[in-house]
C-alpha cells in the first residue's frame, strides 16, 4: 500500500535545550551526596527524558486506504472535510473552537493543525485535530484545504492613493 503522506512529530530544538537543563538542575538535587552522583544522575534523568520524548513521538501516515495519527487509525471512508489552519486560525481551533469531544494529537511546538471531520455514525468523535509541520501537504493528501482569511482588496488602497496623488 503506497504512503500518501507521512510525518514524525518530533519535538522541537528547543525541548531538547529544555531536556538538557531539567538534566544540568538535577546536579543540584545531588550535589549534596557528591559531585559523581550529581552527574550521574544528571545523565540518567536526561537519558530517560530523551526516552520519553522519543517514544511519545506520534506519526502521521495517510495511505490510499487509512488515515493514522498517533495511536488512532481510520478508514479514509470515513474522513470527511479537511482543513488546515495557521497562525490565529490554528490558535482558534486549539482554542475557543475547540469541541469537547475531538480527538487531538496536539504538539505544543507545533503550531499549524489539520481538523479532519469524521463522519462515521457510530463514532461519537466530531473530527480529529492534529498537529502538523506541513498543513499543506497533509490537506492535499487527504484532499481537503486550507483555511484562509480573505486578502484586503487591491481596489480600496489603489483608489485612495489615486485621490490623494490628484489633491496635491
């Protein structure tokens, strides 16, 4: 079966700087006992965040047949409207839009989202938001969109520039 689309949502640069300083503050848990034991347990406490983060790493694959985001799969069958979303339309659907029982698969690193409308009737879940570093390609895997606002029109500004050229 041929993969559409496939991602890894991994953790950002900056979690892994996080990571680092979690470890380096865990010195000072144990710098009391000894210096060795400090930094031994700053290695074990970043070792075991690395394992965590590696772990709890979701994909997001999209074949002809199947749609998976992290642990949940579905039938394509049963994926309605996609869209995708950026900047303040993706801190709204994360947000206030946000309904009770979506499913999500949200990465706080991430900013862009995909909602993808499930229309299975005997599933309670509405559709499923996930995360992504590229809404565009997902949305054009699962053909779907992207949400956009409207541009200012050209006419306005060009005309308001024309008047005040003739005033002076």
């Amino acid at each position: 079966m041929d993969v559409l689309y496939e991602e890894k949502l991994r953790p950002a640069w900056w979690i892994w700087l996080v990571a680092v300083m979690i470890a380096v503050l865990s010195v000072l848990v144990f710098v009391p006992i000894g210096i060795e034991i400090g930094l031994i347990a700053a290695a074990v406490v970043f070792i075991i965040i690395a394992i965590l983060l590696t772990v709890s790493t979701p994909k997001i694959v999209v074949t002809e047949r199947t749609l998976q985001v992290g642990r949940a799969g579905i039938e394509r069958s049963y994926v309605g409207t996609v869209t995708g979303f950026r900047g303040d339309d993706a801190t709204e659907q994360r947000g206030p839009a946000l309904h009770g029982l979506a499913f999500m698969c949200i990465r706080g690193w991430i900013d862009p989202v995909v909602r993808i409308q499930i229309e299975d009737r005997r599933d309670r879940t509405p559709y499923w938001l996930t995360s992504t570093r590229h809404p565009e390609r997902l949305v054009e895997a699962l053909g779907g969109s992207m949400a956009g606002r409207p541009e200012p029109s050209d006419t306005n500004t060009s005309e308001r520039g024309a008047a005040e050229t003739d005033r002076a």
